[in-house]
C-alpha cells in the first residue's frame, strides 16, 4: 500500500463502507448519545454536552462520559 492510499484509509475516505470504522448506523449512535444526555442532564451547549457528542473515543480514545 503507498502512502497516499494509507493517508486517504487512515482519514476515512476510501470510498469503501467496508473499512469504515464509523458505526453503521448513525442514528443509532445518536439515539445512544440522547439517553446518556438526558440520564447525566447534561445540558447543550456545556462542555459536558461537548464531550459526549463530539469526543471520538475510536479515534483519540476519550471517554465521552466521565463515569
């Protein structure tokens, strides 16, 4: 593999769903996220609510939730 084809998997956009590492379904993840808010009442716009919905823990490995 050359290095333009590692950078372009690496950042996500080969193209390819298979090599996602993004779940399958986003509102799935989004349902997930909206339950954890409301059971941590966790306002928007805090940075609490930050977290939780911008952290990539499969990316940077942050927790979104400090438990």
């Amino acid at each position: 593999m050359n290095d333009l084809e590692r950078l372009k998997r690496l950042a996500g956009i080969t193209g390819h769903a298979n090599e996602s590492i993004l779940p399958d379904n986003i509102s799935h993840t989004g349902t997930e996220k909206a339950k954890l808010q409301r059971k941590h009442n966790i306002k928007p716009g805090t940075p609490e609510w930050f977290k939780l919905w911008f952290a990539r823990p499969y990316l940077t490995g942050e927790k979104p939730i400090d438990n």
